[in-house]
C-alpha cells in the first residue's frame, strides 16, 4: 500500500492494551492509565481478523505493543494466529522485558520472530526509579531467557533522557562489543507524561555520537540510522523522531487497543475498525493508509 505521499506502508503497530505492570515516569501517570473495560479492547479473534485484512492489504510486518503486551490475557493465542497467516513476513515484540523470564520460550513457540526490549538505564537504583516499580534483575533474566529460546539479535531501545541516562551511553554502547545485539537510542519525544518537562531532558541523538566518536556508520534500517564500534559484535542505532527527517522513511500505522486505526501516533484522526469485516475492513485499513499525514507536528508546536 502506498500513501498520499508515496512512502510504502507494510509495518503494523498493534497495541494489544493499555496497561502496563511499569509506570515509566515519561510514559505514564503513577496511578496508571484508566482501565478500558474488557469489551472495549479488541478480543483475540477480532485481533486475528484485522491482522489478516491487514496483510491482504499489504502489510509485512506486525508489531506487538501496548501498554507491556506481556500483561495482556490471550497474548500466546494473539500470537499465534498472527504467526499463521500467509503472507506475514515478522512478527515482532516490544517488550519492557519484565515478564520475559516466563514467556520468551512460549512466545517463541507461538511464533514471533524477534524481541525489541526496552532498557533506559543500566543501574538497578536508577531503574527502579525511573519504571517506578521494575526490577532490573527481572529483564536481565528475561534476556537470558529469549536468548535460551533463540531470540538471537535482540534489539535494546533506550530513551535518551538528559540529566538521567546521558552518562551512560558508552556503557550501553560497550553492551554491543561482545554481544550480537543492536542498542537504540531514541530520542524523548515531548508527549503525555514528559511534554511540559524541562528542555534540558530533550537530548538530540548527536549526544551519541558525541560520547562514541568511534562509531562508524553502516547504514540504515527503516528509521534507524545505524552504526558499529570497531570489531563489535553488535550495532549502534540512533533513531530521531525529534531531530531528524525521521517522517520521511515512516512505513508504518497503527492500532489502538480498541481497535482504531492510525495513520501515525501523533495523528488524531482514527478510523474504527471494529464492527467492519471482509471488504469494509480491507477499504477502511486502505482509508488509513490514504490519510497519513506527512510527518509529525511535535517540534513545530513545541510542546
Ligand atoms: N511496554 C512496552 C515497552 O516499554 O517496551 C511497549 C510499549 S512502550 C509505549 C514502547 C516504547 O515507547 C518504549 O521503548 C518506550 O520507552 C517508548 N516511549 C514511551 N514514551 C516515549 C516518549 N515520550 N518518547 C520516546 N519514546 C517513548
Ligand atoms: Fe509501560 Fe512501556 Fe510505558 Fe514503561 S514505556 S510505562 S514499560 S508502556
């Protein structure tokens, strides 16, 4: 499918709740987000079915989000009827990692293809502070166990948060020297918890740079511009929403976990797709797709 400004559109983010067993201080308010009552998120049915219109579609690639998409009931059977439909090349996961330990070898087993893991410190102190209540002993041993299940090429995604993680980018880099993983940093994009905080914390991805002079460019993959420090094992990506012409190379839409559809995260427009089946759901995804927007509105508002 391709979008009113030519780009291809073949990733799906589907998020699969709301909710979440963290309460990272940009992302959510201490008291959680409000519940959505069980009949109003899609069921796992309605899910297999809005992902095979989907791919008729177009659609490559799905990801799995949330909200933590580890806390949402069904998601070993989400899984699996994404993984068998025709067509779909990925199935993939971002994860917090927290309840890895227990699900990498099932999710594996349902087929899902690679894990993305967020990680924004590596000090346990600090990461209980800023998830509120995570351990990070938990998502060490849920990495340990994606690797036993055979999730070979994890990828980190860590948000770059000035005055909080900047000290430790070498560290993280360091992770990629000897482990086959890439490590992501994203810059902070000013939205829900974080939008009114201090511009100081809003760091562009050139701090990375900054901190690894030696990172040599190898290329890009989708939004990610990548990099490798000499003889690694592993990669470097740097992914700038804020900075960069990141807009330009978006492949992607989106599903709420009420079943709207998304031509970008920042968009307000949304397209409901629950009630619609066969035709009616496959015009109403290709609706979406005409209507992404060219590119975010986040730095011109500056909020
Ligand atoms: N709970 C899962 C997790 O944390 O990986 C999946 C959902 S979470 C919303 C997906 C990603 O969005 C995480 O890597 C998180 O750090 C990132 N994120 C959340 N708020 C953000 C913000 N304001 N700016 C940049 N990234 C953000
Ligand atoms: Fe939960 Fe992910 Fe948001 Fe953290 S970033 S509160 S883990 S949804």
């Amino acid at each position: 499918m391709r979008d009113g400004y030519g780009r291809e559109i073949d990733y799906l983010r589907l998020s699969v709740t709301d909710l979440c067993n963290y309460r990272c201080r940009y992302c959510m308010p201490e008291a959680g987000v409000v519940k959505l009552s069980h009949g109003d998120i899609l069921s796992v049915e309605e899910i297999g079915e809005i992902g095979a219109a989907a791919v008729d579609c177009g659609i490559r690639k799905i990801r799995l989000t949330g909200g933590e998409p580890l806390v949402r009931r069904g998601i070993l059977d989400i899984c699996r009827l994404l993984a068998a439909i025709p067509g779909l090349s990925e199935l993939c996961m971002t994860t917090n990692g927290s309840l890895l330990a227990q699900y990498a070898g099932p999710l594996r087993e349902a087929g899902v293809d690679r894990l993305n893991i967020s990680l924004d410190t590596l000090a346990p102190e600090k990461f209980a502070s800023i998830t509120r209540r995570g351990r990070l002993s938990d998502v060490w041993a849920g990495v340990d166990a994606a690797e036993r299940a055979g999730f070979s090429r994890l990828k980190f995604d860590v948000v770059l948060i000035g005055g909080f993680n900047d000290g430790e980018i070498a560290d993280f880099a360091d992770l990629t020297r000897t482990h086959p993983w890439e490590v992501r940093f994203i810059e902070l994009m000013p939205m829900g918890e974080c939008a009114g905080w201090d511009p100081a914390c809003f760091l562009s991805d050139e701090a990375v740079l900054r901190a690894c002079p030696e990172l040599l460019p190898i290329g890009a993959e989708g939004v990610a511009r990548r990099y490798r420090l000499p003889g690694a094992a592993g990669s470097v990506g740097l992914i700038s929403p804020m900075s960069c012409d990141f807009c330009g190379e978006c492949r992607r839409i989106r599903l709420t976990a009420d079943g709207k559809l998304k031509g970008c995260l920042h968009s307000r427009e949304e397209i409901p797709l629950r009630g619609l089946h066969g035709d009616a759901l496959r015009s109403a995804i290709r609706r979406a797709v005409a209507s992404k927007p060219e590119r975010h509105r986040l730095t011109e508002t500056g909020s």
